[in-house]
C-alpha cells in the first residue's frame, strides 16, 4: 500500500482533500511557552480564536520518538510505500533530522519531496505530485520531475503589519518601525533554493494587490490553463483576499482557456506563528 504524507506547513484546500486525503504530520505550536501538535491538540478554529496579539508564539517540529511513532504506525497499517511531501528544508532542521529517522525503516520506501516552499505553496505543490500519481506517474518519476513543477510554480504573499516578521528575525526593528509609519508592506515569496525572499516592496494594501496580479499575469503568459490557489490567516483578510481573486480573474491573457481558483480558507497555525494572522497569498 501507497499513502500520501505532508505536514502542517503545508497547506491544502479543504475541497481538494477530500478527493485526495493525506496523512498530516503536526508541526509543534508554541503560545506562551506552551506547545501543541497543530491539528491534533489544537484545530484551526482553536488556534485563531486563541490568541492575541501579545502572545509570544513560536513553532518546532516533531521528536525523533515522535517521528518514528508516527511511521511505526504506518508499518503496522501495511503501508510499504510512501510519498513524504513536506515544506522547505532551508527553513527549518525537520527535514534533516526527518531524513535519518525515516531512513531507520528498512521496510518502507519512503521518497521524500521536498517542496522548497511552504503554506498554500508546498500545497499546491502536493497537489500536483499527488494528482499526476493518481494519473499513473510512479514516485521514482514524479522525483524525477519535482524540479520542473517547482519550476513551473510561484508563491508570492504579504502581511498587513510586519510585528511578526520583526520579532522571527525576518526584519529588524527600525524596518518594522518605519514600514509601520510609512505603511510599507512587502510582497514576499520562496526562491528557487526554498529561502523566504523579497519580491518587491509597496506602500499599501492596494499597491500590493496589484504588485501580485502584475506578478502572476507575467507568469502564466501563452498559458492555456491556469491554476491558481488563495489563502488567508485571519477574518480579516477576507476582503483582501477576495479583491486579489477578482482582480486577476479580471487580469488573465488571452491565451488563458481555463482558469481554476482553489481556497484555504485559514493559513495553518504552523506558518502563522512565524507570519502572524493578517496574511495572505496566491500560488500559481
């Protein structure tokens, strides 16, 4: 038997899921130094109903005892082969460790991908690898292919207040002080070695929305069928979110025949404690 795993900083659109299920391994959460497993002690809803702006969040990822728990079950479920699709290695030491653990089970193949991305980018990721699996691409194939699809996707995403990037070390205080005043936000994205990179920077909510449509309208050029998947943190990106959607519907070339919108509708609990809640993206 074949499955399907990925991790809680990946995320995947709810609709999607329940055609093509997955098993989630759950990042560690940490709200006032005190650590949940994302998606199994505390669900979404929990998590952004939770907390506040002054908790101190932080993530980690999974023990070794954890790990291999995690993988005994599967052995014991008659599991021999398994896809291990996970977010970027150059953003975390989980793939490293993940890598040794897994390696201990001489009895399962199991063919790690890693995404160099994370969020709804390492998602839409996974739902390529998993679709084309379902299509009759073999894992040693899609391995094969996963620096094409990388390729052949773009992750771009922004904040409406840099608190959270100042406090993980993205920016330093001075940055976040002026971009405050000055309402600087950036539009970000993963580059090609998975490193959290800046796009471009605008004065604005609106700014940046339009920065993102130029982006992506650029990217799917002579494409005859776009995929594109949006997600937000908080209630409060909803419009935001769903201006951006509009405004590149409205953007698409003439070239595009076919284009397919996919929603997250909350950022995982995992990539918000490093982004905050008032984020948001679109991957293509």
């Amino acid at each position: 038997m074949t499955i399907f795993v990925t991790d809680s900083a990946c995320d995947y659109p709810s609709e999607w899921l329940e055609r093509y299920p997955m098993r989630f391994m759950g990042m560690k959460i940490g709200i006032n130094g005190k650590y949940y497993t994302d998606g199994e002690d505390l669900t979404r809803e929990e998590f952004y109903n939770k907390i506040t702006e002054k908790d101190d969040l932080k993530t980690a990822f999974p023990s070794v005892g954890e790990i291999e728990e995690f993988y005994r079950k599967l052995r014991d479920e008659g599991v021999v082969e398994v896809a291990a699709i996970h977010f970027s290695e150059k953003l975390s030491g989980f793939l490293n460790t993940y890598r040794l653990v897994v390696g201990r089970f001489t009895d399962m193949r199991v063919h790690i991908f890693d995404t160099r991305s994370a969020s709804i980018g390492a998602g839409f990721i996974g739902m390529r690898l998993r679709e084309l699996f379902e299509s009759g691409t073999t894992l040693t194939e899609l391995r094969q292919r996963l620096t094409e699809i990388r390729k052949r996707t773009m992750l771009l995403f922004s904040v409406t207040t840099l608190k959270y990037l100042q406090k993980n070390g993205r920016i330093g205080k001075a940055a976040e002080l002026l971009g405050s005043l000055l309402r600087i936000t950036p539009v970000l994205t993963l580059n090609e070695d998975g490193e959290v990179d800046k796009y471009a920077v605008c004065r604005g909510v609106k700014k940046t929305i339009d920065k993102m449509v130029e982006a992506v309208r650029r990217f799917v050029k002579e494409k005859h069928w776009v995929r594109i998947a949006i997600g937000q943190g908080s209630e409060k990106m909803v419009d935001i979110v769903e201006q951006l959607k509009e405004k590149v519907r409205k953007a698409m070339p003439l070239s595009v025949d076919k284009l397919e919108f996919f929603k997250v509708e909350r950022i995982s609990p995992t990539v918000v404690c490093h982004s905050g809640p008032e984020v948001y993206g679109m991957v293509v």
